[in-house]
C-alpha cells in the first residue's frame, strides 16, 4: 500500500475535487468510506453532490475556523533555494511560508491486488488515521476532523481511497504533522500485515525509491518528452558522478552536459558546499513563458546522489577540496569553469573499450569476495554498475533505451538508508575508469568490444540478482534478471554483427578473445591512454611509456597495473596527485 501525502489551504478545493468528476471524468461514484465521528454521523449516503462537498468541506474545517488557529509551515529548502539565487532572507522566508491546514493522503494498492470492500476500506483507514495520531481514542490529545472517500480506480488500475483531514484539532491545537512521509511509510507496513494486503520488501529494507509526481509527468508530457526531466537528470548526474575522480571534475562534468548546478552552503550563502542542486536549461520557449528552472536536489534525484555519499568515491585531498569550491564559486556567480583542460575534456579512443571490458572483469572478481549479507557493499556495487549503463546510455542513446533501463533498474537496487552507508574500500577497482572510457569515447560506432564489455555487465547484473535473492529478496532478483536476459537483447543484437565480423576476420580464438588483456594489449591501451592526456608534457607521456613497458614486462608482477592518470604533472607531484580509480 502506497501513501502519497499532500498539504494545503483550502479545504472546500479539496472535497469538491475528490467529490467531482475528476480531471478527465476518471471519479467513479465518489462516496464516503468512513471518517471522524462528527463527520460520519448524519454524512449523505451514496453518492456525493456538489452541494455535499461543500457542507462537508465545512464540517471537516470547523475547528479551525471556531478557534481562528493558523498552521503556517515554512519550506526550508524553499527559502535556501531563494537565499542561493540573491533573494534576501526575510523575502525567502516570507515567500517559503504558507498556510497548511489541510492534509490529504491518498492509500493505493498495486493493481494485481485487486479490489477491497467499503468496510475493509473503513477499517484501514481508521487504523491508519490512529497510527497517524490524528484520531487516537487511547491519545489524551483531542482528534481532528477527517473523511475517507472512495471514487473509483487510479489511472494505473489500482485500488485506492482519499483522506482529507483538518490539522486542526477539535481543541483548536495543532496536529503535528513533523516528519509525516516516514511515518505514513511505517504505518502502511503495520497495516500491510495486519489487514494481510501485500508487504512491500523495499520499504521493510528501506530500499524504497521516489516514485513519479503528477506535475512531473504532466510537464514531461507538454514537453512531449520520453521521460521526466528528474529520471533524465538523475542518469546524468550519477553517469557524471561515477566517471569522475574529483568533486570539482564532477561539477565541470554536470556542465558539460547542459545542466544548470547549484551549491548549497551550511551558512546561507558561505560556508562549506554540503549540498547541491541541478536543474534542466531552460529552453526558449521556457523562457517566453516566463518559466523558472525546476531544481531538484541530489536527494530527490535518488538516495545515494546525496553529496556526503558521492564524496565516499571521490579523493578528498586538500587540493581536491580547495578545486571543488573554486568550482562551486563558478557555477554560483555564473562564470566559466576554472579548468578547461581537464579530463572530462579528452577525447577517449574506442580501441579503449577493450580496456573497460576488462576493468569491468575486474569489478566482477572484486564482487566475488563481497558476502551475500553485506547489503550496503551490494547497493554500492548496484549504483557504481548503474554509472557505468547511465555513461553508456549517454553516449549511444538519444532518448531512454535499454541502457537506461538497465541504469534504472540497478540505481533502484543502489537504494538503502544513510546509516547503512558503506565504506569504500581502498585500492580497490571502482568502475570509475569503464565509466569514464563509455562517457568520453571519440565515436558511438560500435567495435567487437563492445560485446565483450556487455558480456561483463551482465554478469555484473547476474551477481547483483543473486545477492539480492541470498537475502530473500527475490522481487528485486527477479527484476535484474529479467532486465538482463530480455531488455539488454536489443543492445546485443545491435552488437552481434560488429562482433560476428571481427570474429570472421580476426586470427585470434573466441577463447582468447574472452582472457584478460595480455600484456602487449595493456602496453597499447596504456599508450593510448596516455597520449589522450592534455596535462602532461610529451616527454613525459615518453618517460611514462617507457617505464609501463618495463614493468609490464617483467615476469611476476601483480595484474593490477599503474594508470597514465597516477603519473605527476606540470604542477603536481606523485606524492599529492592520486591515480586514476578504476
């Protein structure tokens, strides 16, 4: 069961709409279920008139009007947003401020579960309403007003009711309505078991994730867009998150890639950065109409985009630190960003797909020793591998694909509370480097590695679905699976004949084809890669070479080999510049 929570001032707006035909004539016999005593005692039977909505809208307002309380609630993300953009705090906080005295919640079951009775309805609804402390005949506190009303199916076939509540009690005090969304979550779980209705595995495992607002699907079909533009920022962000090595990397990379980046300081507008806000560019017809950008906080967008838990990844050296608020400083003045030669900037060879493949090989051998029963390493494990589909998708895919599913599909199992929040373990292969490669390569066409490199992911897939089925959660097993036997078949036939082709004319075995990179392929991925750098001189690139090709030839030596990017530059030096995480 499904809360979905909503405030608001006007109580008679609220019932005359629930009452009403619907925004396309969707209502069904809107009728009440249940309510509070004073509601249900003398309330019209059958179905409700425009004239009912109204003489119940006031019944329900009573208290508050009797006793004049007013319940204003400021918005703090509201009034930080303003004081960002130059607004002066008193203006913020007054325009963040609003009366909400009307709290509405809707309760939908799934559409296979089918349809419940008026009387089953009543009695969740009122086992709801005292979980929600809003009419608690145990409370010495007074209840408030409030009616459940049933009108039909939702759009996507599911069962469902509304409650309209006052936040007024009948003793003119206040309902506290503090932190309502997780208490709505908690007690949909309590009424899940005791009303036997389907349990929802991911809000018991906290994995749960922010479903679609309406006015979010409504914009996205004026704009006659594939998707929302929260689902499209949100692969962005974590393809940009994931590829990058530096917070201030990953600032010039949302920029990059047309989003406008907003910090958000501990102090107003000074301090340290301890958060961050995106937004799409408006477009020029946004503009005629005087429409403001929609800012979406890394939060919002999903629950481990936050920044404290994309810094875990990121190297948090001083200079590291010193560079990302020079770049924070940019994007909140508007000025171009302080490094225009940086990484994000270079072209990536596609002969480095290989390269990804095999880091990607490695990140499943790293998998490997991860314990079924670790589950923050595991969601770690599912948003990192989302990176790596989200920069794919970016580079290959001009609206929402298979790639973007399968991005979707594990940032779903990325999903956990913040005080599970996993180490990174040091030294250890990230998939930052297969990310980066996929984001920046020079061409989209397709080469034999790319087959190579999807046959890593879907194992990387494969291991994520058994770890989530080793602790019985075998809805989410199954949906990783699913995705990667049915929806990624589209990206390997498209790949098929590229792969066909270079087994026709390549002298080398499919075995061989499948190893490791030998150490030759290294020499040459590693020269490439090296070449690719802008911030290095050429001598340099040679001294590094030559020194790559020596250690890779000696016998004995670890696998696990240097990147071009751990090699000091003009203005550093070995000791402050951390290598390229792969």
């Amino acid at each position: 069961m499904i809360p979905n929570i909503t405030r608001g001032a006007k109580m008679t707006g609220l019932v005359v709409y629930l009452a009403g035909p619907g925004k396309s004539n969707e209502h069904e016999n809107p009728h009440i279920v249940t309510g509070h005593e004073a509601i249900v005692y003398g309330a019209p039977a059958g179905e409700l008139s425009h004239e009912d909505a109204i003489e119940l809208a006031g019944k329900l307002d009573t208290a508050r009007v009797v006793f004049g309380t007013e319940v204003s609630v400021t918005s703090r993300r509201k009034m930080n947003a303003a004081i960002d953009d130059g607004v002066p705090r008193s203006v913020a906080l007054a325009d963040a401020t609003s009366d909400q005295n009307v709290w509405h919640c809707s309760l939908s079951l799934n559409p296979d579960e089918g349809e419940l009775s008026d009387e089953k309805w009543a009695t969740i609804a009122a086992d709801f309403m005292k979980e929600m402390d809003f009419d608690d005949a145990d409370s010495p506190r007074a209840p408030a007003r409030w009616v459940a009303i049933r009108h039909g199916k939702t759009t996507a076939g599911g069962d469902h009711i509304h409650i309209a509540a006052s936040a007024v009690r009948e003793d003119g005090t206040k309902v506290n309505t503090f932190n309502d969304f997780k208490r709505a979550q908690a007690a949909c779980n309590v009424l899940e078991r005791r009303h036997n209705l389907v349990v929802l595995a991911s809000r018991e495992a906290e994995r749960g994730t922010r479903g679609i607002k309406p006015a979010e699907a409504a914009r996205a079909r004026r704009a006659c867009a594939p998707e929302t533009a929260r689902e499209s920022m949100e692969r962005t962000v974590r393809a940009c998150a994931t590829a990058s090595k530096t917070e201030a990397e990953f600032v010039r990379r949302l920029r990059e890639h047309k989003l406008l980046v907003r910090p958000r300081y501990d102090k107003g507008s000074a301090g340290e950065v301890v958060g961050y806000s995106v937004a799409t560019t408006p477009t020029p017809a946004d503009r005629a109409n005087g429409s403001k950008p929609v800012w979406y906080g890394g939060g919002r967008l999903s629950k481990d985009l936050t920044l404290p838990r994309l810094r875990d990844e990121w190297d948090q050296s001083e200079d590291a630190r010193t560079a990302a608020a020079a770049e924070w400083k940019a994007t909140r003045r508007g000025t171009a960003v302080t490094v225009t030669d940086g990484r994000e900037r270079a072209p990536i060879d596609p002969k480095l797909v290989a390269l990804a493949a095999d880091d990607i090989g490695k990140w499943n051998t790293y998998l490997a020793s991860i314990p079924a029963t670790d589950t923050a390493q595991w969601a770690r494990a599912a948003g990192r591998t989302s990176g790596v589909f989200a920069a794919w998708s970016a580079r290959v895919e001009t609206t929402p694909g298979p790639l973007a599913a399968a991005a979707r599909t594990l940032a779903d199992s990325a999903q956990i509370s913040a005080h599970q929040r996993a180490p990174v373990p040091k030294k250890t292969i990230s998939a930052g480097g297969a990310a980066l490669i996929m984001l920046q390569l020079a061409t989209d066409d397709p080469t034999a590695a790319y087959m190579l490199l999807l046959q890593q992911l879907t194992k990387t897939m494969q291991a994520i679905a058994d770890a989530h089925r080793a602790v019985g959660d075998l809805a989410r097993a199954s949906t990783v699976e699913t995705l990667a036997l049915t929806e990624l078949a589209a990206v390997r036939a498209r790949l098929q004949p590229t792969a066909e082709a270079y087994q026709a004319t390549s002298p080398v075995s499919v075995a061989e084809r499948t190893r490791p990179l030998t150490a030759s392929e290294h020499r040459k991925a590693y020269d490439a890669e090296v070449d690719a750098r802008t911030d290095i001189s050429d001598e340099i690139k040679e001294v590094l070479k030559a020194r790559h090709a020596d250690t890779v030839g000696r016998p004995n030596r670890s696998h696990t080999l240097a990147s071009p990017q751990a090699a000091p530059n003009r203005q550093s030096t070995r000791r402050n510049e951390p290598g390229v995480e792969r």
